[in-house]
C-alpha cells in the first residue's frame, strides 16, 4: 500500500514538472524571435553559362590544355531543376521555426551546440551530430540518378553482373548516403561510411550502415563499385589524399561520385575550448587542394564565377588524378536546414560523376 502511494505520489509530482516546464517554455518562447526565410530557390540556382564555355574555347590562347576541359564540360553537362523533393525539405525547414514549441527547440539545440563547443571543445560536426542541429540536403533521388545514369550506360553488361557496393566518405547524419543506397539498388549491408564523428557514427549504423573512423580502417583487399564524397574536400586536411585512396578502392570501371560547393573554399573545423559564441574553431588544411592558376583565358572576365571555378576544380582534380574520366555533372543548390537567424541556407554546388580508366586500375 505504501509503495502504491509513493507511486501515486510520484507520478503527481512528475505531471505537475511537467507542467510547469511546458509553461516555462511557453513563456520564455513568447519572447524568442522566429527565424527569417532563408534565401529563395529557383531554377536559377541551376543554370549554367553555357556560352561562355564555348567563348572560352574560341578564344586564342598559348595553352590550349584548358579546352580539352571545357569541351567535356560543355559535352556531359545534364540540366537540373527545382523539384517537389527539394520543395518539401524547405517547407519541413520553416516549419519547425512555425510555431512556439518549434522555436524553442530550435533555441535549445543552438545554445547547446555552442555550448559543446565552448565548454567541451568540442568541432563543430560532433557538436552538430550530437544535438541534430541541422540537415543538409545535396539532391533528389531523380536528380541524382539523372546525372548517374550516363556513366551507368556506358558500363559493359558484363560489367553491371558484379554485385554493387558503396563506400561513402563523409557521410554525415546518412541523409544523402541513404539517397544513393536507394538510387544504386544496394543493400544497407553494402554500404560503407567513413565518418570520422562518433555521434554520426551511431545515426549511421541506425541505417544498418557499416562505419568506420577513418578510410586506413578498410582493409587492403576491399574494393567498391561506387564511391562517393559529397562536399567533404573542401573540410579535409588532405583532399589529395583521400581522393587518392577513394579512386585506390575502386573496381575495375568503378564509378565515382563528387560534389563540391563553389567557388572552392577550403578550411577544417577544430576541437578548441573557450571559443567565441558564433564563431566555430577551424584553420587551414594542412595539405590544401591548391587550383590550377587563373589562366590567362579570363583575362577582362569575371574570375568568381561559378563557371570559371568549375573549370579551375576540374582542371586541378584531372592534373592530379588523370586516370579519372569525366562522364556527367550538374548544378544544383547545396542546401541547410536552418538555425534561430534564418530557415535554411544555401550555396552553389557541382556534383559531378567519373569513371575509372580501366587502363591505369593498379
């Protein structure tokens, strides 16, 4: 009798802090801001200037290096375009910021990512896993295959009979990587991702994904049908390299998929206490993935443009890894679930799809 009343009495007291927390929320919530709409996208994040690559190969120049990239550029480009799926990922986006409950989380999750980092040291990634501060969004599934399925193609039959697999590095929360295991018609089981945050990690392995810290991890002999880094040279101490090791896992004819936000700018994000509120800790990387020169081809043009630094990327990343092939690409909006200032944010991104030269596979 004594312990049923000692249960009564705790569930009491347990609604009546319940209460009383929602009522504190619900004040403290009247006085929260609500977050701005992030910029507007539209078809115009997906366009490219098309003549100005042709400009580029008509104008006279000592180096003609550069033209055989324009030309695949200009040969292999698939137009994308806004579509429902993006449409639905930016109305979730301004809801959670639509309502007073909504807010209020939005509010916690952000002081407590700061928090992380400036007590705890936690880098910006862990800090972000951990709370689920944010989701990012790279494309449609139909987007996706649109600029997958040319390099699909050209495969030899024989070629499409071995079992397909993926290794995905940098994987994040598994939000996109779970886009391509359904795209690919791979099985969770076969998909790899390499994360180097224990928070992702755990998400991760929710998708009955297989993870791992660091690529040094997989073993010698391991080989992928298709490897993918989305958006992850650009945070990396050593983008050579991993892209390197990536292209060294793949299969005979493997597919390789990369996405890279432009114009290219490069810096990784630290673990370091006592930072300032906003400010996350990062530095240069410490092996840079240093462009090819501005060319004299865009003397008297804009060099900042998202044309001109497509160039500049492909151009490095060929010079570098010659035995990858150009087989598709696109442009298509990089996008971020928001914070307590605006509902989402986005930037401009290439994704783009190589194959492996069968010829220099070692």
């Amino acid at each position: 009798m004594a312990l049923r009343r000692r249960r009564s009495a705790f569930r009491r007291y347990t609604s009546i802090f319940t209460v009383v927390v929602a009522l504190i929320g619900f004040f403290i919530s009247s006085f929260l801001r609500k977050p701005k709409i992030g910029l507007p996208i539209n078809n115009e994040r997906y366009i490219v200037d098309l003549e100005s690559f042709e400009t580029i190969i008509n104008t006279k120049s000592k180096d003609g290096s550069h033209k055989t990239v324009v030309n695949q550029l200009l040969s292999t480009f698939i137009q994308s375009s806004y579509d429902d799926s993006l449409s639905q990922f930016l109305q979730k986006s301004e809801a959670k910021g639509s309502t007073k409950i909504g807010i209020l989380q939005i509010y916690i999750k952000e002081t407590l990512f700061w928090l992380l980092q400036m007590l705890l040291g936690w880098a910006r990634p862990d800090a972000s896993g951990f709370v689920n501060k944010a989701s990012l969004y790279v494309g449609s599934r139909q987007q996706i295959w649109a600029v997958l399925k040319p390099a699909h193609n050209r495969k030899p039959p024989q070629k499409m009979i071995k079992p397909q697999n993926l290794l995905d590095l940098g994987s994040g929360s598994g939000t996109e990587t779970v886009k391509l295991q359904s795209v690919l018609g791979i099985k969770p089981k076969d998909v790899t991702c390499i994360e180097d945050s224990f928070a992702m990690r755990n998400k991760l392995q929710l998708y009955g994904f297989q993870t791992k810290k660091s690529h040094n991890e997989l073993s010698d002999t391991e080989k992928f049908t298709h490897v993918s880094l989305l958006n992850i040279l650009d945070r990396c101490d050593m983008p050579h390299e991993i892209l390197s090791a990536a292209i060294h896992k793949l299969e005979t004819d493997g597919i390789i998929m990369l996405a890279i936000v432009l114009p290219f700018k490069a810096k990784v994000y630290i673990q370091k206490r006592f930072i300032k509120w906003g400010k996350p800790a990062s530095r240069k990387p410490y092996k840079p993935l240093k462009l090819q020169p501005k060319p004299s081809y865009i003397k008297g043009q804009n060099s900042n443009t998202f044309e001109i630094a497509l160039i500049r990327f492909v151009e490095t990343i060929l010079l570098h890894h010659p035995n990858l092939e150009l087989k598709s690409w696109t442009r298509m909006p990089y996008v971020s679930s928001g914070d307590t200032h605006f509902t989402h944010y986005t930037i401009d991104m290439a994704f783009m799809v190589f194959s492996l030269s069968e010829s220099t596979v070692g």
